[in-house]
C-alpha cells in the first residue's frame, strides 16, 4: 500500500469533480452536449441559467488560477451577484463555446499548476494570510461539484439529461 499525502488526495478530488464519472456527476459530463440555447434558458421559477453558473465557475477559478500562479487577476466584482451577470446570451459570436473552452482551458490549468506543487506549498499561507493553500485548494473543489449538481437539476428540468 502506497501512501497517500494531500497533494495525492486533492488532485483526485480535482479529477472526480472535472472529469472522472462515480459518485457524482463531474463538471465537464454535465456540460456535455449543451447547446448556447440550453445554456441560456433560465427556470419557470426563476435562479440562474446554466450559462450564468458556468460564468461564475469561470470568475472564481480565473481568479483561484492567477492566485496561484502569483499573478494578478484583475478587477474583483463588486459583489458575488455580478459573477453571474453576462451582458449578452444569444451567442451571436459563438459565445457559449468560447465560455466552454475558458472553463476546459481553466480546469487544466488549474490541475496543472496541483500537479507542480508540493507538501511544503500546501502548507504555505496564501498571500491572504487567512489560510493555508491546501486548506484554500480544499474549500474550493466542493465549489465546481456543487454548480455541476446545479446544472443537472436544470438539464432536467429542460428535459436535455440522460435519466
């Protein structure tokens, strides 16, 4: 039996939530197939569009990604409202792919830059100070599965998921 540190057990948690399909259903399956019309439809009793979720899924892991990359990552929104907002969803431009391939694009990276780390990082303070980048890393997974259980209750209340 080999040991298992928390790096180890973050990045399987990273792989469960993205991509790999057992206990729950991973982001990137709920997402797929979704057309820009699905993704914009909003339910009969209100909350958020599919678009909408993902929109925020991407602020916050653009904003996780250039934190631990030590970069900066650009004016915060004001509120946790405004991650939701996008100003246009008719996808004129092919918008809803080009949010596809930022939340694919963000999702590797970020399991990219796990896999450079190490014990020591995790047990680092971020430059927040408020916590360690391992007690941050494992706060944040649970956020992507939560939103991908979103958006399967919303595909099926649409009638666009397997049953």
């Amino acid at each position: 039996m080999t040991n298992t540190n928390m790096l180890d057990l973050l990045l399987l948690q990273k792989k469960d939530i993205w991509e790999h399909e057992d206990w729950i259903v991973p982001l990137s399956v709920a997402l797929e197939g979704v057309t820009s019309e699905q993704a914009a439809w909003i339910p009969a009793g209100g909350g958020n569009s599919i678009w909408q979720l993902v929109h925020h899924i991407n602020y916050y892991n653009h904003e996780l990604l250039c934190h631990m990359q030590n970069i900066d990552p650009g004016p915060r929104a004001d509120n946790n409202d405004q991650t939701f907002e996008i100003t246009d969803e008719t996808d004129q431009n092919g918008e809803w792919q080009h949010t596809l391939q930022e939340t694919r694009r963000l999702a590797t990276a970020i399991e990219l830059e796990l896999t450079k780390w190490d014990e020591v990082k995790l047990q680092e303070m971020r430059p927040a100070g408020d916590q360690t980048w391992g007690q941050a890393i494992a706060r944040w997974l649970p956020h992507d599965a939560y939103h991908a259980g979103q958006i399967v209750l919303i595909r099926r209340l649409q009638g666009s998921w397997r049953i």
